[in-house]
C-alpha cells in the first residue's frame, strides 16, 4: 500500500532528527563514520517508524521483529535511530565512542538494548541473519529478519555462502538490504572488487531481488511490502544510496567514510540538514 502524504512528511521529519542526532553526536566524539551512517538513514527510519515488529519499552521481547546491522561501522545511524524511536535517552548519543559507554565504534548486543547481534567485522551479518530466521522458523515463530549491508563487504566470501544456505532453507522470513552507496574505504566498490549485478547475482542464488532508489520513502516502501509477501524464499533489496546524503561537502566523498568533523564543517553540516529537510 502505497505511504500517504502524512506518512512521508512523519518520516521525512524522523529522517530529519536522526541525522541531526547523527552529526553531533560524531562530532561530539571527534571521531566515527559520518557518511556511512548518513546513507542508510531513510532504510533505517523506513524500517524502525513503520516495518519492524519491535517495541522500545520490551526490547527483549521474542516475538520481536530482528534487525542486523552488518555493517557495523555505521553504527552511529543506528544509535540515533534507536534513541529516536525510544531504546534509549537521546541524551546518551553524547557519549559515543567514550570510555564505558554504551555506544562504542560498533553495535554491542551485550551492552545496549535494541541490539540483536554485536557486529563490525565485515561480511559477517548475514550469516548471522540467516541462522536467526532458521531458529526462528524452527520455534514456529513468525518473526522476520532484516540484515542492512554495506556494499564493500559483499565483497567478503561469507556472504555468498550465507546467500547459498538461505535459498537452501527457503528462507521467506529473511530480507536483506544491500546500503548501495558506491564508495567504500579505499575508494568506489567498482574500482576494487567490482559488484554488478547485485541484483542478477542475488536471483541466481536463488533469492528474489529488486533496486530501488535508497533514499525514496514511497520505492523503499514498495519493495519491503513486495518483499514481506513473499514467503518462498530470501529476498534481496539493493538501495541506491549517497554517501554522506543530507550534508553537502560529505555527498558522494570517500573521505567521509571516516573522518572527524571540524567546528566548521559541523556547522555547515547541521545547516545543510535543516534546509535539504527544511519541515
């Protein structure tokens, strides 16, 4: 069903928030990744506003919908976006990356509710999606599982033979989301490991696959709703995505995969914000 137009301009609102959030608490840090985290917002809102079966005040819950972020390196987008929805006081994403908090360099499912799997190795995630919706579908349950992946790590072996398993066990309660930015550490994905196509490479691992703009509420709405109605088997979303997407001087620049911000830049950065979701 297609979002309304209250729909778009709530999340648009929430995308808006998450992405302040996002920004200063990096540059509170002085450290973390900006645009890794900057691309994958609207995936991240989408699916915690509006898709995921979750409830802030149980986070423990077991018939709870699972949400991997296996890139892990992102994972100030998704504190912001959990401290947004209500895991968490906002007030706590000052401490990221410091000394005993719980918001380190990467997610710790030990550490903070809302975290379903402790990630940052890369290439990891999936395999751990894969063996969540397999114990799942074995408890009966009908919980889904939502793996978010960076582009760089598909370019890592493990994913291809988690792909092979989830086809293998018909994984219909499986979707993962590949964040299609273009741009990994050392510079574009198709400079180093080329990757096309995604898509193709998906369908003939025997998953259902689909692209779709990253950052279109309304398209990103579609292909999970396409994806949540087919039970058969894994599917695959790839979402086209801008590094750095909100703020001007970080779009599409591989220097913001990783890079501290200084008392300019995050000016700049929270006054880009405000106009491009200007509400």
């Amino acid at each position: 069903m297609a979002l309304t137009n209250r729909e778009i301009s709530d999340l648009r609102t929430n995308a808006k928030i998450v992405r302040r959030l996002t920004i200063e608490s990096i540059a509170h840090a002085g450290t973390g990744h900006a645009g890794s985290s900057l691309s994958m917002i609207e995936i991240l809102v989408l699916f915690y506003f509006k898709h995921l079966a979750v409830d802030p005040k149980h986070p423990h819950w077991e018939d709870r919908d699972r949400f991997i972020l296996s890139k892990g390196h992102g994972a100030p987008g998704l504190y912001a976006t959990l401290a947004h929805a209500g895991y968490f006081p906002t007030a706590e994403m000052a401490t990221l990356r410091g000394l005993g908090s719980r918001l380190q360099g990467h997610p710790n499912a030990a550490a903070l509710p809302g975290i379903d799997a402790s990630t940052g190795s890369l290439g990891q995630g999936l395999s751990v999606a894969a063996g969540l919706a397999h114990g799942l579908r074995i408890r009966g349950q009908r919980s889904r599982v939502v793996c978010l992946l960076g582009d760089g790590e598909m370019q890592e072996g493990q994913n291809w033979e988690a792909f092979m398993v989830a086809n293998a066990l018909r994984l219909g309660n499986l979707l993962a989301v590949v964040d299609r930015n273009g741009l990994q550490n050392d510079g574009p994905t198709e400079s180093i490991v080329p990757l096309e196509s995604l898509v193709a490479k998906a369908e003939a691992f025997g998953w259902h696959g689909c692209e779709v703009d990253g950052h279109d509420f309304q398209a990103l709405n579609h292909a999970i709703e396409v994806a949540q109605s087919r039970q058969d088997r894994p599917s695959l979303i790839v979402a086209r995505t801008v590094k750095g997407k909100g703020v001007s001087f970080m779009e599409d620049q591989v220097k913001w995969h990783h890079h501290p911000l200084s008392p300019e830049e995050y000016r700049v950065a929270l006054s880009d914000i405000e106009l491009a979701y200007g509400l």
